[in-house]
C-alpha cells in the first residue's frame, strides 16, 4: 500500500515549497527519489515516467516538488537561477523527513533534468547519485542555439507554455487565454500584439527576449549554465537521452566531461527518441517493441545499486547502452567515437538542386578534378520547411523524398551499398561555401535512401555562419546517431538554406529575429562548392 501526503517546506530566505510526497507503509527507514519540476507536481512527468507510486512499491520514499514560484509553491519562478540554494535546502529536508534514511536519489527530465544538476552543484552530501535526462550542460549550445542558430520553435513554444501557467497563477484570465490559444496554434510566423504583450508580461525572467538578445556566449549564458560550476561536482549518474531529442548534445557533452574524471560510474543510455514521447513509433518509423521506454525498469536498477547496495551486473556491464536504428536493437559499447572514419567526398554536375539523382557521395576523390558549383536561391517567401528531426516540435523520421525536389534543396547521394554500413557517434560535414551576404545558415539532413524511392532522414545538423571566408572550410558536427545503413540502401545529404521554424530564418544581416515587413529584405545567393581543391566532405564514425 503507498500513502500520499502534501507537505511544505521553507527555504533558507522563506519561502514555502510543496512537495508530494508518496510512501510504502512501512516501519523501515527507505531511500528518498526527489524531482523538482516547474509543471505541477501531479504530473510528475509522467509524459514520459511511470507515475511516483510506481516507484514507491519499489520500496522507496518519492518526493515531486513543485518549483519555487510554480505550482502551489510560493515566491517568484526565476529560470534556472535560485536552483542551487533550493536543490540545496530541499535536498536537506528530504534526508531528514519521516522514514528516510538519509540517502537521496533523483530522476527527472529536461527542467527536472536540469534540476538535478543544481542539486548536484549545491555539494550537498545526502545526493548519492542522479539519472538526468535531456539536459543542456551549457545552456546557450546545448539549449538556446546551435551552432549560433536560435532554436526558434522549441524556445517559443517552450515560453509560451511558462508564461501561459505564470498567468493562470497570476490568475490573469485573458493573458492565460491568450497565450493558451496561441500555444495550440504557434505563431511562427510573427508574433500578435496582444501574444507578445502577455509574453513580456510574463515570461519568467523574460527569458524569451533575453536569449533573442544575447547571440553570443557571454557572460549572461555562463551565470546560468551547470557546466560553469560543474567542476567540483563527482557523483554515479545515469545518462538518458535520445537519438531525436534536441539536447541530445547537453546529454552526451555533460557525459563525455564528467566521464574523464570521475571516481563514480557513468552510464548512458540513448533511444530512438525525441524529447517526448519516449517510445517505439516516432515519426513515420517503427522501431519495434524493442525501443519500448525501459527507463523506469533501468532507473531501479540504478537505485538499487546506488542507494541500496543491489548489484546487477546484467543491466551496466560497460557504459554505454544505444539503440541501433535499423537493426532495431541494444548495443553496448565502451565508447562512442571511435578512429575508423569513413569520407564521403561531394560531386555533381550542378544540377544537385536540380534533379535528385546529380549530387554523388563518392569515397575516391582523385577523379573529380573540376571545380563544381551547386548553386541555391533562399527566397524568403518559400524558405525551406521544416520536417522532423531533432529540432522541430514534430520530432522523428519522415519520408523528405518530395522535400529533396525542391530547388532550394541540394541532394548527395551514395551508390547503394552492397554491404551493410554502421555508422556510430560524430558525423562532421567539411564544406566550402560561398553566399553573397554576410550572414547565412546551412541546414543538413542525412537519410536513408530506398529502392522504392522514398527517402527517410535520421540525423541533422544547422549552423549561422557570419563573415566567412569562402577559400576557408565550414567545419561543424551534426547530431551524433547509431544507425546500421542496410545494403541495397543508399546515404543521402540533403543541404538547404533554411529549416524554418525550427530555427529562425536568417534575412542575411546578422538579424536572427524574424523580420518579413524589412523592405530591404533580398534572396541570398549559396554556392557550395566541390572538387579536387575544395573537396567539401562529409566524415562519418563507423561502428
């Protein structure tokens, strides 16, 4: 039986905090498992979680607490910035509440993720480990922007959604139903008066404007990020993220740097996921019962060795646990990047944008003696949409073959394999590039080319780039995947000038804001470039 009690605490500066507090009737002193979320405590993001009284009948004590400022907690919701000295005072009532034990675990996902990392920040010796999931280490590359692209979808929705709740609790009715309606009905393409208004007035923080403000990783993004405070920090932690999820780089930078120097396990596991829901169908793909959500199944496991002492050596026998898209399967491996690469050079006649079998990906370069020109217009009536991914809010795989017509969309394609290609961890694209403006983005897509035609992306990347150099390479990463590319298939790089609204259009003037009624507003001209002496390339980490 598990009993529910609400309880309030005070911080050091008092202010009260409710939590939900879920329990096994039982004399024995138990572990606490704490999340601090911003959403309301009886969610207790169960979007993607089994609900808390699950995770009580596993013999554990599971405090949800509402955020200072949210739920039925008081004082004023400031993003990310009073979570140290909360996580902190929280996490000293928790280890002395009623039945604990005194050790404390916690779990959560993106905001709840992010929580976990304040906490641990705080020092606080009753944290014996965390399972964050989702999360931005630095909060301007891994969150904010990519590669100097505003996220702009994910962020507006995101300070919708926040102002929307700010206001209910403000019990402000018509801002509430105003910034409501405009949730269910996004406007990307420029915000109402009377939408932007409400945002102002309640966005926490006025994060939304100020993270249009600060382009640049100053000062302002460091004051915020975990990964400034993160250096002292060494705890056991479970690592989630997922192949579609657009922090998916938090996760694994977070990962790779604690990985070099701590004391403690860490575990990363990665599904074919986007940031919700977690399981098998994303997209157009199935991934089988095998992608099923098994999180909470793992999260015990992890507890229970962490905060209970239980071994299970079948669940963490080495550190990284992925699921293979293609084979539809787990794999575990010892890391993720290895030194096999594979080089896909970029070759066409420069009708790439043109006709969809003219772009080659071709592994021997020595014959492409001339310089080709693959030549796009980025006309600001029709920039090119957005369609799944790890950045757009309809997340996943999709077909993109009518996409890959357009003109506006240069396509590379591989000869199809006659064996199977795994490829595993980084993927960077070395591109020469010339636009005649002094800003411009590269959207890139790779996907998985059928015989039927129909062509399905797994993995992209996106980059502002301002003053470049056209004799010089852009060189950047796209999102790390795990995917086994079956023969009888073939690769494809996909490049456009846009991927709107997943990221804001760029007008060519170092402008990210969005901007249609600029009269001075003109098509920029992309010129990507290939050959033996601007060999633009794409390299790949084989499994």
């Amino acid at each position: 039986m598990i009993q529910k009690e609400t309880v309030f605490m005070t911080t050091r500066d008092g202010i009260s905090l409710a939590s939900d507090i879920y329990y096994p009737v039982t004399d024995e002193k138990l572990p606490v498992l704490l999340m601090r979320q911003p959403y309301g405590k009886s969610i207790a993001s169960t979007v993607v979680y089994a609900h808390p009284k699950w995770y009580a009948k596993h013999g554990y004590i599971v405090v949800i607490q509402d955020v200072r400022g949210r739920g039925e907690s008081e004082g004023e919701f400031q993003l990310f910035e009073t979570e140290i000295n909360d996580g902190y005072d929280t996490l000293e009532w928790v280890a002395n509440i009623n039945r604990s034990n005194g050790k404390v675990g916690m779990y959560g996902f993106s905001y709840q993720g992010m929580t976990q990392l304040y906490c641990a920040i705080s020092q606080n010796p009753a944290l014996k480990t965390i399972c964050p999931a989702m999360i931005a280490y630095d909060l301007y590359s891994d969150w904010a922007y990519e590669n100097g692209a505003f996220c702009y979808q994910l962020n507006l929705a995101w300070a919708i959604q926040l102002s929307a709740e700010t206001a209910r609790l403000k019990q402000d009715l018509l801002a509430y139903k105003v910034l409501y309606l405009a949730s269910r009905n996004l406007p990307v393409y420029d915000l109402p008066i009377i939408v932007e208004e409400a945002l102002k007035k309640y966005c926490p923080s006025n994060f939304y404007f100020e993270w249009l403000k600060h382009k640049q990783d100053d000062e302002y993004w460091q004051k915020l990020s975990p990964k400034t405070y993160f250096k002292n920090v060494d705890l056991p932690m479970l690592h989630i993220g997922g192949w579609f999820d657009t922090y998916l780089r938090g996760s694994l930078n977070l990962y790779q740097e604690i990985n070099k120097k701590s004391k403690f396990q860490q575990h990363l596991i990665i599904g074919p996921w986007a940031h919700l829901p977690w399981g098998n169908t994303l997209g157009d793909r199935y991934y089988t019962t095998q992608a099923n959500n098994n999180i909470n199944e793992i999260q015990i496991a992890w507890f229970n060795k962490h905060l209970k002492g239980i071994e299970n050596s079948n669940l963490f026998s080495k550190n990284i646990q992925l699921f293979q898209m293609g084979t539809n399967k787990w794999i575990k491996v010892n890391k993720l990047n290895n030194e096999n690469k594979l080089i896909f050079y970029l070759n066409s006649t420069g009708l790439a944008n043109i006709k969809d079998d003219d772009g080659k990906l071709i592994i021997d370069n020595q014959k492409n003696n001339y310089q080709q020109e693959d030549i796009i217009i980025h006309d600001f009536w029709r920039s090119t949409p957005s369609l799944g991914g790890h950045s757009s809010i309809s997340s996943g795989s999709f077909d993109r073959s009518e996409l890959d017509n357009r003109s506006d969309v240069i396509t590379y394609t591989s000869n199809i394999f006659s064996e199977d290609l795994e490829i595993l961890g980084d993927i960077e694209l070395e591109i020469y590039v010339q636009a005649d403006t002094k800003s411009f983005d590269l959207s890139v897509t790779l996907s998985q080319k059928f015989n039927d035609g129909k062509v399905y992306n797994f993995n992209q990347g996106y980059i502002k780039i301002n003053n470049h150099n056209s004799e010089k390479p852009i060189k950047f990463l796209l999102q790390s995947t795990c995917i086994q590319i079956q023969k009888n298939t073939a690769l494809r790089l996909s490049i456009s000038p846009s991927n709107f609204p997943s990221y804001s259009v760029n007008f060519g003037r170092n402008k990210s804001e969005m901007n249609y009624q600029d009269l001075e507003t003109k098509p920029i001209t992309i010129i990507i470039f290939s050959g033996q002496k601007t060999s633009s390339k794409l390299i790949i980490n084989q499994g």
